[in-house]
C-alpha cells in the first residue's frame, strides 16, 4: 500500500461508524427474527 | 441418481479440482504459497472467510437440527457480529502489520517460543481432529446416496481436496472457496424454492410457517438464562462472541485468509462482510430444515432417515419393529389430517376453532414425536448402537428422494462444495503451522524457498491422511455439528485467553500466559467433566481463566516488562 498518512488517517476515522453500523444492524436482525418466531408460533 | 445428477456432481468434481491444480504455478515461493503474496481483494476473502466457516456439517446438520428442534441453533450466530468488530480493532491490524505468517507467531514476538510452540499444538490437535469430523459429514451422505462404504467416500472426499490444496496452496483454497460459495448459494436457493413449490395445495408459505411455529420449530430467540441449555440468547449473545472471537481471531484457518489481504482495510472488510452475511444466511439453511418438517407433515417420512439402520431393523422383522411402524403411520395420519384442519380453521379465522385446531394439532404432533421416539429407540437398542441419531440423515434423505433430477446433482455438489471448501482451509491451515510454527522454527530455520513450500506440499498430505483417518472414527459419533462446536470449545477460550493476554494486558509475561494456558485448559476440562454447563460457555470459563491466572502470575513476575511491541 501507498496510501498517504492523510488518507489513511481518513481511512481509519471512518471505522468507528462502520462498527457503529454493524452492532445496530445486528441489534434491529435479532429483534426483527424474534418478531419473526413470535408472529408465526402464536 | 439419475445420470444427469451424477454429471452434475462429476462435473463440479473435476472442475474444482483442476482450477485449484492449475493455482500451482503462483505458489513457488513461501509467502506465496501459504498468503498469496499479501494480494487478494476483500471480497474473495470474505467468501473464503464465509465459505471456510460454512462446512458440509453446516448444511445437513443444522437442517436436520431445524428438522428435529427448530431454528434455535441461529442462536449460536448473535455473537459473531460482535465479534468481527471487536477483531477489526485488534487482531486484523496487529497481525498484518506484524508480517506473521501464523497467530502463534505473533505469540513468540510477544511472549516466547514456548508459548507459541504450545498454541500452535493445541491448534494442530483440536483442527487436525475438527477436520476429520469436518470429512466425516459428507461421507455420511454418500454412504447413503451412493451406497458405498462409508471408509470409501471418507478417502474419496478427503483426498481429492488434499490433491488441489497441496498443489495450489493458499491461492488455490481462497479461489476454489470463491466457486464454491457461489455454488452453495445457487443450491441452498434452488432448493428453498423446489420445497415451496413441493408444499400441498391450499397451503400457502405463511400456513407452513405457522404450522412450523405451533409446533416449536421457530423459535429464534430464547431469553431464559440457563446455563445447561447450549442455544439460547444468551448462550450465543456472550458465549458465541468467546467461541467467535477465538476462531476468527486465534483459529489458524482463518486468520490465514485475512492475512491473504492486500490491506488491512481489506482484511477487515472481508471480515464484516460476514458479520452482515452470516445471519441471514444461517437463518435460510435452518428455514429450508423448518419447511421439510412441514413438507413431511403431508408426505409420510421414514421412520428412520438413515437408510441402513432401517434395513436392520427390518431384516430382523420383529413383532416389536412391525407394531411400531403401524403405530407410526397411524399417528402420522392423525397429524396430517389435524395440520390440514388447523390451515383450514386459520382460514376461517373463527377464534375458538382456531384454538381447538392447534390444539388438536398439537397433541396430534406429540404423539407423532413420541413414535419416532420409540423408533430410534429401537434402533439403539436392537442394532446395538447407543450413540444413534437420525438428524444428519434427514436433509440428504429428503433431497434424494423428493427433488427432481438435476436438482438432486446440485445440492450434492453443494455440499460437496461446502465440504472442501472448509476442508481445504483446515488443511492449509495445518499445514502452515507445522511447517512455520514447528518445523521451520525448530528443526530447519535456513533454507530455500522451495524447500518449504516443499515442506508445506508433504504436511498437506500427512494432514489430508490424519483427518481421513480421524473421520472413518467420528461418523458414528452424536450430531456432528455440536460435535465441532464441542470439540472447538474445549480448546478455543484458552487460546483466546492468551491472545488477550497478549493485546490487552501490557504487564502479562510469557511465564503468565505459559501456565494461564494450561489453566485455562484444565479449568473447561473440569468443567466439562463434572458439571452440566452447556458447551459454549466452555469458550467463557477458559478465556476468564487464562486471563486471570496470567495476570496474577504475571504479577508476581520479578522485573516483568510491558508490551514489547
């Protein structure tokens, strides 16, 4: 890799908001296939 | 089979093997040959990630485990995002800026020789077993499709990937995985959509989910905390996060496919792709396994799936085996017609025939339960085989038996494909560290590229031999995947203990992560042997263990340092 200190440092802040994606899409998958299962096993 | 599956099946066969051979021309030298130069784009390892992860167990167990039990084992997947985060901020980015070849050897910069030699053994242990029961899963399906012995196809699957992985190494394992997950795709979709298909008229795909949902089968979460129950959400939520962090983080076959990647970004996205893909994914494997329990609520099932087992029992012709096998049709009977009666009542949607068709229902499905109860009872107790499950042949079955011709090829080479493709990355995977961690390290640090990737060629096949070996032992073995997951889970917390004790803890010493490991082991050993907690906080007890017992010794280390590097 080549990339200069400044785009990697770009690159590096936008991690923080991709993990932040991941834990509330994860969170909003769980609670969407327990809505799922309770729907379907009334 | 028809002669159209078996072309499709062969087809697959030859076509991976020959572009995973023809990668050998861009693995002459050592990091060629065991990371592709540093050079594959993220998408290609995210699938190999993905593909290495989805084994053949995957596909015909969980099905079967829906089949039997539900969709709860999604349960065991809720850590895994979680857990790629934690990984995209620690292991990926010390790894690869450390230019290890393996995990341990990033132990040895950290600590000393003797912790590394001591991870790397462990890992050559638990893997080279794991992947014997890896091979084991498909040579009980073709035992059953073909007919062949189960010693044949268990050499027949392992060798012929041992073939491609010697020769292409790395490159080869991540490209083939890339086919093979493409493959696995297009069959998991072909065959949710014959199942639907398949479902009787007048019942449409939300009658099947509530029939399946009446009768326990869709259950995704289960917040009770109990630790005796192996899927809950918890279980998954802080189990699954151990078990998760310990095999993408410390599990040598798949920190060998981030460091592959041409950056870190790039190994960390290749990592998250899973976090985004792996739920969804698993919960369409385990609703295929949900809707063949539907499908066999119209159409009689076997009474025992796996076909031999069966046959003996009928050879025998006893008094015992002939009632209970018309006390099985009559109750699948009764339950066909209270299923059919429940759709139609839920079609009136009058609230008290409603409740009294479920019901009905229900009981009618107990007593179903409760027959194929006695039957594999029978089966242990007249064949002699106590460790007998019927939940590993219930997807193969059903697929040979009820998908159309060419369809049946499909699936077969799907999971085949997902049979080698985690094989494959095992296999490199051990060899990697027996060259790197061990033999290079300890008996012959100098010497030619070649010699190497020579070494790594013969290490291959001692493994490819070893698991095969391994896997004629473990097909008689319980539910096969719980049997990896176990198996994982006795060593994998300790591991990641020391891997803590590496990143997070700068006061650790090598002597404190030496013994924290043995500790740690000992500790779920103890744990296994005389309590019944469930397997996956097994992943808990053993990190907790490493991590504290290391600490404390570290401590009292005279002149201890902090982090090196």
């Amino acid at each position: 890799m080549t990339d200069s200190p400044l785009e990697n440092e770009q690159e590096e802040a936008r991690w923080p908001r991709v993990y932040l994606a991941v834990v509330i899409y994860t969170v909003a998958l769980i609670g969407a296939l327990w809505l799922f299962s309770a729907v379907f096993s009334r | 089979m028809s002669w159209v599956d078996w072309a499709v099946v062969a087809a697959y066969l030859v076509y991976i093997v020959w572009d995973g051979v023809r990668l050998s021309k861009h693995s002459g030298k050592v990091e060629g040959y065991f990371l592709a130069d540093r050079s594959l784009p993220w998408w290609a390892v995210g699938l190999s990630v993905m593909a290495t992860q989805l084994s053949a167990i995957t596909l015909v167990g969980t099905t079967g485990q829906a089949f039997a039990d539900g969709m709860r084992f999604i349960q065991f997947y809720y850590g895994l995002p979680f857990a790629m985060v934690i990984l995209c901020m620690t292991a990926v980015p010390f790894f690869y800026r450390a230019k290890v070849f393996t995990a341990y050897e990033y132990l040895e910069r950290r600590f000393d020789a003797r912790t590394r030699t001591l991870t790397s053994f462990f890992f050559l242990l638990s893997r080279g077993l794991g992947v014997g029961v890896i091979i084991a899963a498909p040579s009980v399906i073709l035992s059953i499709v073909l007919g062949w012995s189960e010693a044949a196809t268990v050499f027949a699957m392992g060798l012929t990937t041992t073939i491609y992985t010697m020769a292409g190494g790395v490159q080869a394992v991540t490209w083939t995985d890339v086919k093979q997950m493409v493959i696995i795709f297009i069959g998991l979709g072909v065959c949710l959509f014959v199942i639907l298909s398949k479902l009787p008229e007048g019942v449409a795909f939300t009658d099947a989910l509530h029939l399946a949902g009446a009768a326990g089968r869709l259950t995704t979460v289960d917040a009770r905390f109990d630790l005796r129950e192996s899927y809950t959400l918890w279980s998954g939520l802080i189990g699954g996060l151990f078990l998760m962090l310990s095999y993408f983080g410390c599990d040598q076959s798949q920190v060998q496919r981030y460091l592959t990647a041409r950056s870190v970004n790039e190994g960390r996205t290749s990592l998250l792709m899973s976090a985004f893909i792996k739920i969804p994914m698993q919960f369409f494997i385990l609703l295929i396994g949900v809707l063949v329990f539907v499908f066999y609520l119209f159409e009689r099932p076997p009474l025992i799936f796996n076909r031999v087992e069966a046959e003996r029992i009928e050879r025998r012709e006893s008094l015992d085996a002939r009632r209970l096998s018309v006390e099985f049709e009559t109750a699948h009977a009764a339950r066909e017609r209270a299923a059919i009666e429940y759709v139609r009542a839920m079609r009136d949607a009058s609230g008290g025939t409603v409740d009294q068709a479920r019901r009905d229902y229900l009981e009618a499905e107990r007593a179903f339960e409760e027959a194929r109860r006695k039957g594999l009872e029978t089966v242990r107790s007249e064949n002699s085989n106590r460790n007998f499950t019927d939940v590993n042949y219930v997807f193969p079955t059903f697929v040979v038996q009820h998908m159309p011709i060419g369809v049946v090829g499909l699936i077969i080479a799907a999971i085949f494909a997902a049979a080698m493709s985690s094989i494959s990355a095992e296999l490199n995977a051990l060899a990697t560290a027996s060259v790197i961690d061990i033999y290079r390290r300890h008996f012959k640090p100098e010497a030619p590229d070649r010699h190497y990737v020579l070494a790594g060629r013969v290490a291959t096949a001692f493994w490819g031999v070893f698991a095969c070996i391994v896997a004629l032992y473990s097909t008689s073995l319980g539910s096969l995947i719980e049997v990896v997951n176990r198996f994982g889970s006795f060593f994998y917390g300790s591991l990641l203990g020391v891997f803590v004790l590496a990143f997070a803890v700068p006061r650790a010493t090598a002597r404190g992560a030496f013994w924290g490991l043995l500790f740690g082991i000992a500790s779920v050993w103890i744990a296994s042997r005389y309590t019944e907690i469930a397997f996956l906080w097994f992943n808990v007890i053993g990190c907790v263990v490493v991590v504290v017992v290391g600490t404390l010794l570290s401590l009292t280390d005279r002149g201890a340092k902090g982090l090196a590097s």
